[in-house]
C-alpha cells in the first residue's frame, strides 16, 4: 500500500476518533442537570400559629421552587441526569441598608431538625436532596411573622434561635438575594432576586429580576 494511502486511512482514522469523542463529551454535557430556580407564589406558605407557638399568630415563610429540568422532546434516546445531593447556599445583602450574611439553606421536605438524634450537626451541614427530572424541591428562604416589622432568613439554625436568628434579621428595606445550587454531579446554578421587607406581611415579597 503506497505511502500516501496510508496516510490518509489514518487521517480518516484518527479524525472518525475525534468526532466519536466530541460526541461523546456533547452527550454527557447534555445529559448533566439543568437547575431553574423560580419564584412563584405557590411555593409560599402563609400559616397562622396558635397562642403557645414561639411566634404566634399569622406568618409567611416565603420560598423558591427548584426544579431539574427535563430534556426538550426533539433530542431523542438521552435522559438527564437526577441532580444528585443537592445543597444551596443563600445571600442577603442590603440595597438601602449595611445587611450583608450568608447562610446554607434548608430543603422544606427534609426533617426538622428536632426530629434528627443529630440536631446540631444537622444545624451545621444540612440534608442535601436529589432532584429527579421534572420534579420540584422547595427551598426556604426567609419568614415574616405579623407581629414582626421585621423578617428573619429561615433556614435549619432558626430552630436554635426561637424562629429568630439575630444575625439572619432583615429589617425593613430593599435586599439582593442571591441563591446558588450546587449538584454531586459538578454543576452549579446562580440566580438573584429582590425582596422588600415592610411593616405588613401583605407588603413583604420578592421579585424577579427582570
């Protein structure tokens, strides 16, 4: 076989390599978790506790839906990956105000963290979740009790506190909430919203950013 033929069957050769591993990288990059933070006024709870609660009375726990989405119907045979051990990490920082804290957030289908044996390391280093396709987690944030002018962010240390962390207190203002989402699977998700803290629970609320 001539020199030149040679050539180029291992040129057509190696470049069949290539492509075979591009698709393979572009098929696991597909297949990766997609996270959409969204903020809808069903994932909200709006309670009213009794008399003998630590914070009696109505409250609004306010929250972000966490959704992993699922792949577009035109891609074919591949499915997406569960977010696995999901764990969320949550800013506050004042835009009117010097409130600036950070704190890892809580799942609200994971346990309280009196039911654990363990509630102080539960305090420390929350349950992750896994997130299978399609389907929806709810991720606390922050809570506003009407006989408060102020709102507290809410996450697994609150227990602790008596529903109140002082140093996760948000008075009354303007907030740039950042969430972050991290995934076993090695993915990260980013998004911010704004809050605006006032006297009433009815004009308490985040918002997109548009």
């Amino acid at each position: 076989m001539p020199a030149s033929e040679i050539s180029i069957n291992f040129i057509i050769s190696f470049g069949a390599s290539l492509l075979a591993l591009f698709v393979a990288l572009s098929i696991d990059r597909i297949r990766l978790p997609k996270i959409n933070i969204m903020l809808k006024e069903s994932g909200h709870v709006d309670t009213t506790y009794s008399a003998k609660h630590y914070v009696p009375g109505r409250a609004k726990h306010y929250r972000l839906i966490v959704q992993n989405k699922k792949l577009p119907s035109y891609i074919l045979g591949i499915t997406r990956q569960t977010a696995l051990n999901c764990t969320a990490n949550i800013s506050f920082k004042g835009l009117d105000n010097s409130v600036d804290f950070s704190f890892k957030g809580r799942w609200a289908s994971t346990p309280e963290v009196p039911m654990y044996s363990d509630p102080l390391v539960k305090i420390v280093s929350p349950d992750p979740v896994s997130i299978v396709i399609d389907k929806e987690e709810l991720l606390d944030v922050f809570t506003k009790y009407g006989v408060d002018k102020e709102a507290y962010g809410w996450n697994n240390e609150s227990y602790g506190h008596h529903w109140r962390v002082p140093n996760y207190k948000l008075e009354r203002g303007k907030y740039l909430l950042t969430v972050v989402i991290d995934t076993h699977n090695g993915t990260s998700t980013k998004k911010q919203f704004h809050i605006v803290v006032a006297d009433t629970i009815e004009d308490t609320n985040m918002f997109d950013i548009l």
